[in-house]
C-alpha cells in the first residue's frame, strides 16, 4: 500500500455491516482517517439513508475517497452516483477496483458484502486506494461523464 493516508467516507446498510466493522479496523490499522455514516446495527435498514451522506462527503472534499456496502452492491452505486462529482464502481474482485481507478477515477468503492469474501473484500479496498488514475486518453472519457470542476 502507498504510504499516502486518506480521509474515507464509509456508508453501508445491514447487509454490509459486519463487513463495514472489518474494513474500518484495516483502513484504521493503515493509518487512514474513516468518516463512519453508518448503519450503527445490523437491523433491516434503508441503504440510501447512509449511502447518500458518505457520498456528499466525497463530493464536498471533506474525504477524500468512500467506500459503500450493501448486499450485493448495485443500489449503492446508484445511491453514489446520483451525487454530483462522484463516480462510484462497483467492484467484485482486485482487476475490477484497478481498473475502475485506473480507467474511470472513481472516488467511491462499492462493494457487495453477500457477493465477496472478507480477505477479497480488504484486497479490493488496497487495491482501490493503491491505483491511481491513468489520466490520458481516460481524461476524454471521464470528462464525457460530467466535467471536472
């Protein structure tokens, strides 16, 4: 891992709240700062009550990256992404976080707490914060999506 530490917004619903716990006790352990939006238990829950402010805390600059959990992911991301300025990718394995770093300059991870195992979960998370953006002729693309501010 980089020796760069970040502030990370992380937001999950109850499916992804164990694995939540988990990848805060590793982000924590490499030094970096975690904004936890909750859910603060594991009871049935609506995921866009804590999706959407992890999400505007990446938008606002106040975290530098977020991280949203859910069951199998998907309506997370959309959560994320229906915030202005942010591209979250929903990541299943470490090619998939690489690459939506590399290609796409995500700046929120979602991850599928019912899909992944823990240790590929704690990968996909290093491997999302270890990638930079490629830039280049990736800039074109990710401009096409919403231009930068």
């Amino acid at each position: 891992m980089r020796e760069t530490q970040y502030t990370i917004a992380i937001g999950t619903d109850h499916a992804g709240f164990d694995l939540r716990n988990t990848i805060k006790k590793h982000l924590e352990q490499a030094g970096h700062t975690v904004l936890d939006f909750g859910t603060d238990t594991a009871e049935s829950c609506d995921y866009p009550d804590f999706i959407r402010p992890a999400a505007e805390a990446v938008a606002s600059g106040k975290a530098r990256f977020g991280i949203v959990l859910g069951g199998s992911g998907n309506g997370e991301a959309i959560v994320a992404n229906k915030v202005p300025g942010i591209r979250c990718g929903l990541c299943w394995n470490k090619w998939s976080a690489e690459m939506t770093r590399a290609h796409n300059d995500a700046n929120v991870l979602a991850i599928g707490a019912r899909a992944v195992e823990v240790d590929s979960a704690l990968a996909i998370v290093d491997t999302f914060l270890e990638t930079p953006f490629d830039g280049g002729r990736h800039n074109q693309r990710v401009n096409k999506i919403e231009p930068r501010q």
